[in-house]
C-alpha cells in the first residue's frame, strides 16, 4: 500500500533539483491552508498554510506544464511509478516552515488526494526535515515517514495523509505528483 523507495536517485540530481528550485524562489504562491475544504476536525491539527509551486494540474486548467523544471523532474516521475502512468493529474512541490509549537502530535489537515481507487501519489523529499508525512486508516495514524532527501514514497491517493510542519529544520520541501495509472478506476 505505502511504497518507501531509498536510493534511487542519484546524489547529483537530488542536488540539481534543490538547486534548481531557487531560480523559482520568488513563484512560490502563500497558501493559508493546506487543504482548502476540511472535512476533519482534530484537536491535533495545527494548520498554518504552506507554500506551493504549481508545476501542472488538470484540476485548475493548467493543461501545460507551468514552468521548465517539469521537463527536469519528469524523469524522476516516470522512473519512480511502478505502473504506467494513463494521466498526470497534479504536479507541484510544497514548502512547510519551521513551527516550533509543532509536536510529535501535530500534524496538518489529513486528506486524500483523490477519491479514485488506484490513482497513485507520489512524494519526493527535497530536503531532510523533521516535518513528517502522516497515513491514517480509520482516523487512526498507521505509518509516519520523516523526510529524507532523495526518498520517494508512493501511495493510493484515496488513502488519508497529512503532512507536518518541521520544528526544528528551516523548512520541509516535496514534491507532490497525483497520476491516473493505467489500473485507475475513475469516476
């Protein structure tokens, strides 16, 4: 279900993309929110926005890639699948900065990317951080993965996650990517 892969990509690309990303510094759109419409209320949410570089999404008409760090990172997209991918849905890298009153049990707005059974996710830590990415199943917490520069997790996009806020690291930065693969069954 939850896919962690480690050491697939190279030391040198993981530095060109951390890089490349500040040629972008001043495209990067304040969110007020991480999730726009939450349907979950949780005393352990701390929800204080996030950064986002929107690189390509159907879901706002944004039918061409946004930028040209797309053509760079999608090899890393294409490699890191493990199916064929039929239809990108959204592809952007998310910033969190440092939130000291963040703990163990905080976490940001859980959700789902889609609601689509076999639409996969992907996440790509751009850098080390403390600010973990949260599954849950029957609002219950069943795996917590902290960010490593280079790792890939791959996941359902139906299945509930969240993402935290680094309280000790300067900022926690992904990229995200939502695909319809080719065993999706959409609506």
């Amino acid at each position: 279900m939850i896919k962690l892969i480690k050491g697939s990509v190279s030391k040198a690309y993981q530095e060109t993309i951390k890089q490349d990303l500040q040629f972008f510094k001043d495209r990067w759109i304040r969110m007020d929110y991480t999730v726009k419409d939450p349907i979950i209320t949780d005393p352990n949410i701390i929800d204080n926005g996030q950064e986002e570089l929107p690189i390509y999404s159907q879901e706002f008409s944004i039918d061409v890639p946004q930028t040209n760090l797309f053509f760079f990172i999608k090899p890393l997209i294409l490699t890191a699948y493990d199916r064929p991918i039929k239809s990108l849905l959204r592809c952007k890298f998310n910033r969190l900065l440092r939130n000291e009153n963040f703990t163990i049990n905080n976490y940001n707005i859980p959700h789902q990317d889609t609601e689509n059974t076999g639409d996969t996710s992907m996440i790509y830590y751009v850098n080390d951080s403390d600010g973990d990415t949260v599954f849950f199943e029957n609002n219950t917490i069943v795996n917590r993965i902290t960010p490593k520069q280079g790792d890939i997790v791959l996941f359902p996009s139906n299945l509930w996650h969240a993402s935290c806020n680094p309280s000790k690291n300067a900022e926690r930065i992904v990229l995200n990517v939502v695909a319809e693969t080719v065993s999706s069954q959409r609506d």
